[in-house]
C-alpha cells in the first residue's frame, strides 16, 4: 500500500497545538516501491504545520489494541528483570502477513503483567527498540475500573443484548467507571502521539477498549489517517440506545476515517444508531458504504476476520501434534466425536449445547453408546457471579446425562476445562466428526475455521490418522446464527441455540448426512477460509483505509468542539465559510444588487414549528426592500397565500411561491406563473397513491398546492421513512411516467410538479429583467439550504461566465451548513444567516440616514 503522505495540518481552532517526539531514536523508513525519496529533515517530519506535502512513501502502521502481542516472564537468574517474546496467538501480531514485509508495525498496548514504576523505562526502552511495541503502564486501580468495570460489566454485556435490568444482570452505568474508560483512552493517545509521525503514518485501532481514542488522535491531528476495527457485535439501536453515554461514543468513533466490522448486521445496527441519535444519513457509492459528517466521508467496512493459516500448518507439523492425534484416535475408536470448543462465560452457550445433546439422547437412542460430546472449555475472560453460574450449571448437567446415559467405558459427555496446548486442541479438531458452536452471541468466532483447516489436514495429520491422501476429505457445522462467522459458512446447519429440540436435531443431521455431502460442504467452507485469512483481512482493511484518506490532501480542516463532542470540519479549499464583515463591505460599495432569498431552513431553523416570521426578520427585509440599490425577492417552496399573509408588510419584496411556479415582483403587483401547464389531471393519479403511503407510515403527511403534491415525513421513523420515500418516489415515478411532472425527493419530502419549476427559473427571470433594463447587477446574493436552492446556485454561478452581470460583480451563492453543494460559501446555520443579512440592513439604513443628513444639509 502506496500513498503519498501529508504535511499541510491546520491548527486546531482551539489553538491546542500539539508538541510530539519520539521514544528514543528515530524509528527507520523503508521504501514499499522503486523511486526516489527525497531526504526530509526532523524537523520537516515533525512539524503538523508544515506547508507542503512530503514525498515519501507511506511504509509505517501503528497498531492500537488493549494489549500488546506479547508474553513475558520474570527472569529466573536473581537480576529481577524481564524475557519478553512474540504472542503467536495474538491477531495484532497474525495480521502483520497482510502487511507486506516493508511495512513497518509499531504497536501500542498494555502488558498483561504489572511492572514495577522502577522498571517501567527499561522496559518501554528495550521494548520499543527489541519489538517496535509501545507499552501503556496503567495503575492497577484505574485498570481495574477501566478492563473489568466499564469494559467488561457495562460494554461487553450490552454489546451482547443485555440490559441492566438489574444488577445482577449485567452493570449498571457508573460515572466513574466511565471516566476511567476515558482517561485510559487518553494515555493512549499520548503514547501514540510519542511515536507517530502525522504526515506519513495511518493508525489502526482494534476493538471496543479504544472507541473513543479516535477523537483523542483527531483533536491532536486534523488529518490523522486512522481506522477502527469493532471485534465485538455492536447492539440494534434499541439496545445501544439505553448507554448513557451513547451520544459520545458514537461521536468518538466517527472520528475514524474507516470504520470496520464483521458482518452487515453489525455495520447497520451502527448506521441505525448514527441515523436515529446524531440524524446521520449514509449512501453507498460504487459498492463503498460512506457516512457524511461535517464534510468528512466516514467509511464503513464490512469483512469478517480471518485465521492465520501458516501458523495452525505449522502447529499441525509439530511431533506431538501427530502423538497426540495417534491416542485420541485410540482412545475414540468406534465412536463419533461431537467437538465444542468454548470460553466458560454466559454469552457462549456451553449449556443450551448440552442439554440438547441430552435431547439427542433421549430422541435417538440409537446414539447412545456412539457419539460422544468433548466440550473444551476455556478458562473465562470476564469474571463474577455469572461465570460461576455458568460454571456450576454446566457441570450439573454434565453430571446428569453422564449418570443417565453413561455405562462402563462410555461417558456421552468429556468435559475439559483446564488449559490446553494449541497442538492437543488441534488433535481433537482433526479426530472431530462434528463441530459444534452454539453461543447465544458472540463476534467473530474463529472456532470454525480453524476446524475447517484442521480437517483439511496434511502430509503428517493423514499419517497419524491413517487417511489415504487421495480421498476428499469432509467435515459438518452445526453454528447458531448468532455468531459473526455464520453469514461466512453457508454449508454450515445454522441453528437458533435457544431452541433446544432444533439444536438436538440439526446434531442428528450433521451425523446421518451422506458422505459425499460432507465434501462438498468440507470443500465449500475450504476454499473460503484458505482464502479469506488473516493476512487478506489485513490488507484488505488496510487497503480501504488508504482510499478513505485519499482526499485529505485537497481537503480544509479544523476543529470545533469540546471534550468528545469535538470534531473535525473538512471542506474543498474553494468552499469556504462566508465572512460578515467581506461581505457587507462589497456591499457597501456596490450600487446594482440582486438578492435571492430562501425562507423554510434558511431564516427559520427546520425544528421550530411555528414558521410564522419573526419581527426581527420582517425588520430586515423591509430595511433591504427600501434600499433603492436592491431587488430583493424571496424565493420559497411555500404556496402564494401564506406568503402573501406573512410578508405583506415588505411592499417591495418580490417574491417566488411554489419552487417558482408563481412569482410577483412586488406587494402591489399580480402573481403570474412562471411555467404554462395545460392540466393537473396528474394529481388525481398521484394523490391516492400518496394517501396510501400516508395511511401507512405513521408520522407522515401530505401538503397540497396549487401546482404540486408534497409527501412529507419528517416525523415519521427515520428508518422506515426513507424505505417508504424510496418506493413512494419509485411508484409515483412509474404511474406518472406519461405525465408532464417530474417527482423529486428532498429534506424529508416527495414532491411532484409540473416539468420545468425551479427556483433556478426565478433566479433566470430576476437576471433577465434587469439586463432588459439596462441594470447589470454588480452584487448578487443567494441564499439556501436544500437541494430545490440548488437550481438557483447553479444559474448563478453559471451567469458569471455570461453578460447578465457587470464585469466586476461580487457573487456570493451561500448554503446553509458544511455539505457538498454549487454554493461557493457557507454558513453554519440560520442563525448566522440572520446575523449576516442583519449586517447587511444596518449598511443600508446607515446609507440612508447619511443621504438625507446629506441633503437636509
């Protein structure tokens, strides 16, 4: 992966601007590409100001996880010191294959061990120069309240679907435990900001420990190039919804340029929570889901992760590996082998799999004596009162069906719940018939890959187990479809584990089905995990990232905000924030003026509901309407009555109604319309197809104007208000397809009118009059908000280039709010808009004043 990287970071608007360095000497670059790298000093490097991009090649990724991959152990020889070596089965330490081996890793993590504040520079020191890892030193208290209080009680229990009903079921929200979560976070981002270089390197953070170190990194970098992946499940928005700090981690994360998960249902419980809490829309473009936020592209990525093949090939190479699969064969001779490999905590399902084996045995009887259950049962990752409730009830019912099924020799179940070695879990993979996962939830399950692999076997697995390499080779799947891996396994029996009798039976099928059935499905779920590994996860990801980033060169930054409310603004350079005071001084000095003007989102906020105008805005138009230097017309979507009653006393305002089918140029004059139409006979056929959708999408309406039909939904559920919109617009457009309309969608509306209407066509007509009277405007204001002010940005723009206005003209076409739009200015909201146009009243009634001081004189 290749990009050029960035130096040109504005500062924060806050004026926080960062000073970093390095853990002890300069980390080394490698060139991924043949070319020439020019030589850039530190203090270019180092700079987050820096004026010009660099012209060095990317080659660095620093990966961000709760721990780092590796293992340490005390020193035996009496010095007190520290042996530290790579953790094979970390997937931080797996997913450098997708790298390339010119990539430079840095990790930064926690130790599982507690190191001593005496020690804690010698090994930062050796650990950095030895292993590229950073290490965050936590004190053991704020550790504990950060791991085992918000992480493992609050977060890791309602990401898997449980409320805290009560306090035994799962932890109810703690402010401190909070705020322990964020101060972790934050040391995070201190030790990245003390080995990253801003300009080149891109930030990968794993999982839900760091959700809101992203803003962290943000605030310190505008233009951090920075992925997140989620390795948990993330919840539906009415779980989400109950966290009490939901508003802020969703905001946290959103400062991630690429955001990843395992499956689509993650990504849209996401998406879900990001449209109903923050109003967030998304769109996919050419196959890449992306969310708008404040003119950043937040992308979202959707790739289970996958197993490290070489390692499990080269574990299943190792002597004892094959010793060990010689007496497990021995010891199983003549029984089918069931496998379960699980953690002993509730999420997993440990003993909704045993009593459906209990099931199995009570309905088949033929198995008993047959088929034996193994169930592996890791040690918990979590702790307190419902593992040990786990724990007793498994061993319950282990204890009952052994004593009702079991005899001399035959147990049905084999329970293992001390720490095995990877190569004995292997073993039992590979003597394994059946595989069988049945967590109630869970994220990314690798249990069935590796499984897959296993049975695939090789040179030395077939020899221990006497197989003819010639023969295909097969395996069954029985998952319950509430794991991140079973949309992936589409040869698996897919269960629901809360039902138990369909558990007990799918067991049944998995065992009886044909043995050319078991290759086939063997081969299917073969050639996609050999595939889809790691390293391909990794590249992947990475890849995307890289593109995500991709315009953050040509793009303006700067932040606003506190705390985790902040965020980063990013803007094409020619599309800038309107000043007050530039414009009013092209104002000033300006004598023939055109001034376009919306209504509904532009001088009244979209959530206030009563649109009725304000004194203060009635005060201002009459103030620009005196103005003899000034054509001012409001151009709005509303009908021409309630125009008129509004705006009355602003005699020479001229005003549009109706997206421009009506229009008069002053309060004395006549409305005509803009655009001849024979009939509306089309409204008959649009509005009982409007009045369906209506009857059933609650919160929805239907506007009727003299010229239009308008569908509105701004009050209905944001979800299922766009589907309705999506199809309302798809069946209008289908039943009207011979009809002189056009049906358009908009700000929570459908609308369907006469072809033709625009507001670009009143923005024409106003630039048309004044050149037929010899009046070349010299300054044109127009200002909107939505889509339908579009049309008149366009021919505003595009009148610059022709004769309808003077030479020296001063164009401001300004939208309301950052987002993609022909405006060449922006303000931020109607407030500011308000502001502005007030700014320019007071010019002109001090031009006023001071003409008749001048002729009283």
């Amino acid at each position: 992966m290749v990009s050029r990287s960035y130096t040109n970071l504005l500062d924060l608007a806050s004026g926080d601007t960062p000073t970093f360095g390095r853990v002890g000497k300069r980390l080394p670059r490698v060139m991924t590409v043949a070319g020439i790298m020019s030589d850039l000093d530190d203090e270019n490097t180092n700079s987050v100001n820096s004026d010009g991009p660099s012209s060095i090649s990317q080659d660095r990724v620093i990966i961000v996880g709760n721990q780092l991959p590796l293992q340490a152990v005390r020193k035996s020889d009496g010095d007190g010191g520290w042996d530290f070596r790579w953790d094979e089965d970390s997937l931080l330490l797996q997913l450098k294959d997708g790298l390339g081996e010119d990539v430079e890793v840095i990790y930064i993590g926690c130790l599982r061990q507690e190191i001593s504040p005496s020690e804690q520079d010698d090994v930062a020191q050796m650990l950095l120069e030895n292993f590229k890892c950073v290490p965050a030193f936590l004190p053991p208290d704020l550790f504990s309240r950060f791991y085992h209080g918000f992480c493992k009680q609050q977060l890791w229990p309602l990401f898997h679907y449980m409320l805290p009903l009560s306090p035994d079921l799962g932890g109810r929200f703690d402010r401190s435990l909070w705020q322990a979560y964020v101060s972790v976070n934050k040391i995070f981002a201190d030790k990245v900001m003390e080995v990253i270089n801003p300009d080149e390197d891109y930030v990968w953070v794993h999982d839900y420990h760091l959700m809101v170190l992203p803003t962290f990194l943000r605030k310190r970098f505008n233009r951090v190039k920075l992925g997140f992946f989620l390795h948990s499940p993330f919840p539906s928005s009415e779980i989400y919804r109950t966290l009490p700090v939901r508003d802020e981690i969703l905001r946290a994360l959103l400062n991630s340029d690429l955001i990843g998960f395992h499956t689509f249902d993650y990504a849209r419980h996401f998406l879900s929570c990001c449209s109903r809490m923050l109003g967030l829309a998304y769109q996919s473009k050419r196959g890449y889901i992306g969310l708008e936020y404040y003119g950043r592209t937040v992308s979202i990525k959707i790739l289970p992760v996958g197993i490290h093949m070489g390692q499990l090939q080269s574990v299943m190479n190792l002597p004892e590996t094959e010793t060990r699969i010689i007496e497990l064969k021995n010891q199983f001779r003549g029984r089918t082998v069931l496998l379960g490999v699980d953690d002993m905590d509730i999420f997993k399902g440990i003993s909704l799999k045993l009593l459906a084996m209990e099931q199995l045995l009570i309905q088949h009887p033929d198995w008993r004596g047959k088929v034996v259950l193994v169930q592996i049962a890791n040690p918990a990752r979590s702790r307190g009162k419902n593992v040990q409730e786990v724990q007793c009830e498994t061993y319950s019912i282990i204890k009952r069906i052994n004593e009702t099924f079991g005899r001399r020799g035959y147990d049905p179940v084999i329970l293992i719940d001390t720490p095995l070695q990877f190569y004995e879990r292997i073993a039992y993979y590979t003597i394994a018939d059946c595989c069988l996962v049945t967590a109630v939830r869970d994220g990314m399950n690798l249990i069935p890959y590796e499984y897959i692999i296993c049975r695939q076997g090789n040179e030395q697995v077939d020899k221990a187990l006497q197989l003819d390499r010639s023969v295909a080779k097969k395996s069954m799947l029985v998952v319950s479809e509430f794991i991140g891996c079973s949309p992936s396994l589409s040869g698996a029996i897919r269960v629901n584990p809360w039902n138990i009798d369909a558990v007990a039976e799918a067991m049944d099928s998995a065992l009886v089905v044909p043995e050319s059935e078991k290759q086939l499905r063997h081969e299917k779920h073969h050639r996609y995990v050999s595939t889809h590994d790691v390293g391909y996860w990794a590249h992947s990801f990475l890849q995307d990232l890289e593109r995500a980033c991709g315009d953050h060169l040509r793009r303006r930054c700067w932040g606003i905000g506190f705390g985790l409310g902040f965020r980063v603004i990013a803007l094409d350079p020619n599309f800038r924030k309107l000043s007050v005071d530039h414009i009013v001084s092209a104002y000033k000095r300006t004598k023939n003026r055109a001034i376009l003007l919306d209504y509904d989102g532009t001088m009244m906020a979209p959530t206030t509901i009563d649109k009725t105008p304000s004194p203060e805005v009635i005060g201002f138009l009459s103030s620009l309407c005196k103005d003899p230097k000034n054509v001012v017309f409001l151009v709005s979507g509303r009908d021409k009555e309630t125009l008129t009653k509004w705006f009355s006393s602003c005699e020479k305002l001229g005003m549009a109604a109706e997206h421009g089918y009506f229009m008069r140029p002053s309060h004395n004059g006549e409305w005509e319309t803009c655009v001849s139409v024979a009939d509306f006979d089309w409204k008959q056929t649009a509005e009982p197809v409007m009045r369906l959708y209506t009857e059933t999408t609650d919160g929805s309406s239907i506007e009727t104007k003299e010229s239009a039909i308008v569908w509105h939904y701004q009050y209905a559920d944001p979800d299922f208000g766009s589907c309705q919109a999506k199809e309302l617009l798809d069946h209008l457009e289908s039943v009207l397809s011979n009809e002189p309309v056009s049906v358009k969608s908009g700000q929570h509306i459908v609308e369907v009118k006469p072809q033709g209407v625009s507001k670009g066509l009143v923005a024409e007509r106003l630039l048309e009059t004044m050149h037929r009277k010899g009046v070349l405007p010299d300054f044109v204001l127009c200002v909107g908000d939505d889509r339908s002010d579009e049309d008149m940005f366009e021919v505003i723009m595009g009148a610059m280039a022709g004769s309808s206005l003077s030479p020296v003209a001063e164009v401001f076409a300004c939208t309301v709010g950052q987002k993609p739009s022909k405006a060449k200015y922006y303000l931020e909201d109607t407030s500011e808009i308000v502001r502005m146009l007030q700014g320019l009243a007071t010019a002109s009634d001090q031009a006023s004043r001071g003409s008749r001081a001048f002729h009283i004189e």
